[in-house]
C-alpha cells in the first residue's frame, strides 16, 4: 500500500510541503483492528536495536493508517 495515496503533503518549518511515502508489505484487517505487518529482512543479534531502527517508520504508518482507517492500528 502507498502511504503517499493515503495522506496529503504536510506543512514544515517556513511553509514548506514534505512528503513521505512508504510501503507496507501487508495490513491485515482483523475483528478488532488492523494489523500492520513490514517484513524487514536485515539481520541483528539484539530485538532493541531492531526496534531502535525501525519503531519512527512503524510509527508513522500506525498515524498514518490510524487517520484513515475506521478501526484501531
């Protein structure tokens, strides 16, 4: 899914536009909410520093999906 379709531009500092844009491998749509799953294909010997990499990406598709999405992300 593109992120990019879902949401508009937001306003930065000085009034300028960003965009970002992303793909999530699969948002899977359950009884009681979506569930969002990026398959990430590096490899780490510690789960903190997998989080540490990835929770602000995650986290912006959770908003992201949560905005749009009539169901808890």
């Amino acid at each position: 899914m593109l992120l990019e379709r879902l949401v508009p531009p937001v306003a930065a500092g000085g009034g300028a536009q960003v965009m970002i844009q992303g793909i999530a491998d699969c948002i899977a749509l359950e009884d009681d909410g979506a569930v969002l799953i990026d398959y990430k294909s590096d490899r780490v010997d510690d789960a903190v520093e997998l989080v540490r990499r990835y929770e602000r990406q995650l986290a912006l598709y959770k908003r992201t999906l949560s905005r749009r999405l009539p169901v808890p992300v």
